[in-house]
C-alpha cells in the first residue's frame, strides 16, 4: 500500500501523542518481529490455512511492549497474501461471555483483500468482483461469465457448514446482489452480520428461508456455528483464510472470578472447535498481558493449551508450532530500540525531509540519546511504546521548525 504525506501525518500525530499502533500503517515501521512475521506467513498463510487447517496463537506481552503492532502489521502481511482479516478491540465494552456480540463484532471488521471498507456487504460484493475478474480474464463474453457467477453461487448450497442452511443464505444474499436487488442484499447482509435476533428484519426475510429469531438461549452455540461457518465460506470463496486478531484482551478478559472461569471455558470450547474445523482455515491472535495469561493456571485445560513444552522449545527459538509468542523476549533492547528510532526517522525524512532543517545525521544523534534515556527509565519490554513516542515527538518538532539543532536540553530529556 502507498501512503499520502496526509496519512503519514495522521500516523506521527498519534505516535506522538499517544505511542499506540495506528490502524493502518504499521508495516512501515515494525522492528524486532521480521523472522517472526516470516515463519508465521509461511507456515499458516502459504500453507496450514490454504490447506484447510486452522489454529491459534496467544501474543503475549506487557502494556506498551507491542502487542497491537504486532497484530496489526502481521494482518497487513496476511492480507496481502490473500486472507481476509478482522481486528476486534475486545475491551469491557464487548462482553466475551456473550459470543452473539463477539461474532457480531468479528463480521463488522471483516476486510477483504484489497478493500478498505468492512462488514458482510463488503466482503460479499468483493467475493463477486473477484469471481467476475477471474471470469473476465478468462472469458470475454458477458453471458459466459453471469452464467460462471450463477453455477459458482449455485454449487455454495452443496458445501458442508457448521449451520446447515448457511449455503442457502448466502445463496440469496448473493444472488441478490448479482441482480441488483439492493434491499434484500442489505437485509440479509446485515442477518450474516448477527442480526439473527432482529425480530423486525427477520419478519421481513424470504420465508422458504425458514429463519426465525434466535432464543437468547441458543444464541451461544447459533453464534458459534455461524462464526465457523463464515470461516467456511470465507475459504470457499477462494481467500487464503481468515486472520482474527483480538486486540486488548486483558480489558475485556479482566472480569470477575466466576465470569473468568466462565470465558477460560469458552476460550478452551473455541481451540477444540476451531482445531476440529473441516475446510476453515481460520488463525485466531489473541493479546494478552502476563498478567491475564497468569490467571489461565486456575484452568488447567487451557493452561496446559498454551504452555512452553517441558525443554523450553519457546516459539521465539523457532518453534512455529507453540502456541504462545512471548513479546518480553528480547535479545539486545539497547539495539531494537535505536533500530526502532532509526526506522521512525527513515520514515520521516522519506516524506517530510525537504521540510526539514536539521540535518539527518544529526537527528540520529538525538535519537541515539533518546535510546539511553529510555533504557535507563525502563529496562523492559513495555519501553517500545516509550521509544516510539518520544521518538515522534522529537521529529514533529523538526518539521515544525520547534526543535533546536543542538538537542533538548538535559531537563528536556528526561520527560521521555
């Protein structure tokens, strides 16, 4: 993807203020994590997901150590690859307990490859498009191809999904979009989405379709199923897979003990049936803090999912198979830190240099003591964030014409 110097500045405007991961972007400034990226594109993206498998991965990590970066690029990656991705912020406004919301969730952020806009809608109008390119470079005919587009539609009722009569949803759904049939693409789209308790759309719904809204009692195993089977489709449809990236878990996992108990259940139900999953092809990331990975010893099941194999074969240590990836794992900090101030000023200098009155080299300088300063206020993983920001900071304020060319002074410097 090319970047304006407009979204570069959006970018540096958050870096600065806030240190956090920006929903785009991500890729072009990640340190640290290449082989990890490289080994886990290989071994799902080009090869498990293709293949029908699915899996699951715990990242792991304290605040500010780079769990959303790490999330955020590796989903830009597998998206170029061809998966559809979805980043869920599951925080204490989305109670996991209720997986009716979380799957709701999950379909609203759905982005296909090489779109911008998510939902349902979306991903079903690109699945069309990229039927109808296939078709096109093969066949110039225009009735050719409609009549490719309605055998390939036709053949979904005859796939297998966890709720049996997703086939013939989809069928309509996507048949109606073919047709230019706007209000019933929209109302079925918005039920795939999780409308299926929405007693006012499903009244209004094709009746041989025999939907009727959900029971809240059943809504736990209904959303489940539709989840997995709209990874099917998903597949189906000809993408490499889904990637599901659930981002600030520690928020929303952080419940009472009873609740927690509850979700450790649910989290251990969920491996056992995305592992189980026939032609899914599904990799779920969760984030989560030491803390939080912590309380999984009160549950030995999951506990025992995620645990490092008894001679430390650590996925860091090329264990692609391990289901946790451990963030606070670092080699040399000092050397990933001055690697992640020098990737910032790349970045900025490549768009912003002609701005710029303070020398290259004499930026690198700053940023080598900014480094120090870090170090010596945090040695530990959560320091990234730290370095981020204040790298940031340091090189708005050079486009800006604020930063003297001699550096911060030394009281400047320790407001890092």
């Amino acid at each position: 993807m090319t970047y304006t110097k407009e979204q570069l500045s959006k970018i540096f405007r958050r870096l600065a203020s806030i240190g956090t991961a920006p929903e785009e972007g991500c890729e072009l400034f990640g340190v640290g994590y290449d082989d990890a990226f490289k080994r886990l594109i290989r071994e799902y993206a080009d090869e498990a997901l293709p293949a029908g498998e699915s899996a699951e991965k715990f990242v792991i990590g304290p605040y500010g150590s780079g769990k959303t970066h790490f999330l955020r690029h590796f989903m830009t990656l597998a998206r170029k690859r061809g998966c559809v991705i979805s980043e869920v912020q599951l925080n204490k406004k989305i109670d996991y307990t209720q997986t009716l919301i979380v799957y709701r969730e999950v379909a609203a952020n759905l982005r296909p490859p090489g779109h911008d806009a998510t939902g349902i809608s979306k991903l079903l109008e690109a699945t069309l498009a990229r039927l109808d390119q296939q078709c096109r470079a093969q066949c110039p005919d225009q009735e050719a191809r409609t009549e490719f587009v309605e055998s390939w539609i036709s053949a979904l009722d005859g796939r297998r999904y966890k709720f049996g009569r997703f086939g013939k949803i989809l069928q309509r759904a996507l048949r109606a979009s073919f047709q230019e049939d706007i209000a019933l693409f929209e109302q079925l789209s918005r039920w795939i989405q999780g409308e299926v308790d929405n007693k006012a759309l499903i009244k209004d719904l094709p009746r041989d379709l025999y939907l009727e809204p959900i029971k809240k009692s059943e809504q736990e195993l209904f959303a489940g199923n539709l989840m997995l089977s709209l990874c099917q489709f998903i597949r189906y449809a000809g993408y490499q897979g889904t990637i599901i990236g659930f981002d600030e878990a520690e928020q929303g996992l952080d419940v009472s003990r009873e609740k927690q108990q509850r979700i450790m259940s649910m989290l251990q139900a969920n491996i056992n049936a995305i592992a189980d999953l026939q032609e899914g092809s599904v990799f779920i990331l969760y984030a989560l803090t030491p803390q939080l990975e912590a309380k999984f010893s009160t549950f030995p099941a999951l506990q025992q999912r995620i645990d490092v194999p008894p001679d430390g074969d650590f996925f860091e240590n090329g264990n692609n198979m391990a289901a946790k990836i451990d963030l606070s794992r670092r080699d040399d900090p000092t050397s990933e830190l001055k690697a992640i101030g020098g990737k910032l000023t790349d970045l900025f200098f490549q768009y912003f240099g002609e701005e710029i009155t303070t020398p290259y080299k004499e930026s690198l300088r700053h940023i080598d003591g900014l480094v120090k300063q870090v170090i010596e206020k945090e040695y530990d993983s959560s320091n990234r964030r730290t370095m981020v920001k204040a790298t940031s900071a340091y090189l708005w304020k050079l486009r800006k014409g604020s930063e003297q060319l001699d550096g911060p002074k030394p009281e400047a410097q320790g407001e890092v």
